[in-house]
C-alpha cells in the first residue's frame, strides 16, 4: 500500500541528506565532463539498488522486538545527526570532487559514462548517511514501498540538479546551512524513537 504521507517525509528529509553529500559533488564534476543524461543514468542506477538494499535491511530489523527496533534506530539517527552537526563538510566537499575527477578520465561513450557514475557512486554511498536513514525509515514504519519510492525520488531529483544545474546551485545554497537543517531534523527522530523504546 501507497502512503503519500511516509513518501513526502522520507523525500523531503533524504533530498536534505543528499544535498551535502559527496555524491552530488561527484556527479557534479561528472555532470561538467560528460552529458548529463548520461551521467544520471549511472547515478541513479547505483541510488536504486542502494535503496533497496536500504529498505531489505529496515525490514530486517522489524524482525527484532519493537522496543529493540526503536532503540536501534534512535542511535542511528543520533548518529547521522551528529555526522551531519559535527562534521567537516569541506572535507565531503573535496572527497567527492575528487572522485568525480577521477571518474572523468574515461572515454565518453553513454555505456562507459553511464558504468562509471554507477560505479562511483555504488562504491561510494556503502554506509552513507542516506542509506542508513533510509533504512531507519523502513525500520520505522511498515510501509517498505512508500520509504523507497520517497527515497529514490529524493536521490534521483538531487542527482538531476546536480548534472544540469549542480554549479549554480551550489552558488544559491550553503551546504553548511543544509548540514546543519537536517541534523536537527534527524535529531527530532532520534528523540523521538528514544521516548518510543523507553516509552515501548
């Protein structure tokens, strides 16, 4: 069943994750060498099977006492929302420039662009901070469809803005400013699933 409420959250909070996430600069200095359809093609390849490997292992955790479940997902909200607050975003940053450079060596057919932008990225989003929280939403609620639909969009939109108007997006948008938001929201669920486990 489809429920447009947990697809909006969970695009709204997951499009904050990625904004600032070395992903988004790798394609956008992929998005700068090669075409952009091309590019995005391997990107969002890489997003889907990142999120359904996402989704599989929230349900897994569903398998463990809900009280078990909202414990571990509060600390890994807490998690990102540290990652998110604490963390160096110039670092981020230069990591996904410098994938993306790396990546931009390589002759500009649509099969070997496509292949390489899957392949940074699926390399690269193992344990990313969008994969565990989208896996904490499949944890949290018993719609796996919706929480990967509304994350793939979410990974899917960014990556668009990112091949064709990633520049100047970032001239428009402090990613220190983006950072910070969506800690504090990922701060709010973590809090919340804390009073759900100790409440359970």
């Amino acid at each position: 069943m489809l429920s447009a409420a947990v697809v909006a959250t969970v695009f709204g909070v997951i499009f904050l994750a990625e904004l600032p996430d070395k992903s988004l600069f790798a394609s956008l200095v992929l998005g700068t060498r090669y075409r952009g359809l091309y590019v995005w093609v391997g990107v969002a390849a890489a997003f889907l099977v990142h999120v359904v490997i996402a989704v599989a292992a929230g349900q897994a955790l569903t398998l463990l006492p809900q009280q078990v479940v909202e414990s571990v997902v509060a600390a890994l909200f807490l998690a990102g929302a540290a990652y998110l607050l604490l963390g160096s975003e110039e670092a981020v940053t230069r990591e996904g420039v410098e994938e993306g450079e790396r990546a931009a060596r390589v002759p500009p057919s649509f099969l070997r662009v496509a292949l390489t932008s899957f392949g940074v990225v699926f390399v690269g989003e193992w344990g990313d901070i969008t994969q565990i929280v989208t896996a904490n939403y499949a944890a949290r609620y018993a719609a796996p469809f919706s929480v990967g639909l509304g994350a793939v969009l979410a990974l899917w939109a960014v990556t668009a803005l990112a091949v064709t108007a990633g520049s100047k997006l970032l001239d428009h948008v402090s990613v220190t400013v983006v950072r910070r938001v969506t800690g504090v929201i990922l701060l709010g669920f973590a809090a919340y699933s804390a009073v759900a486990a100790a409440t359970g």
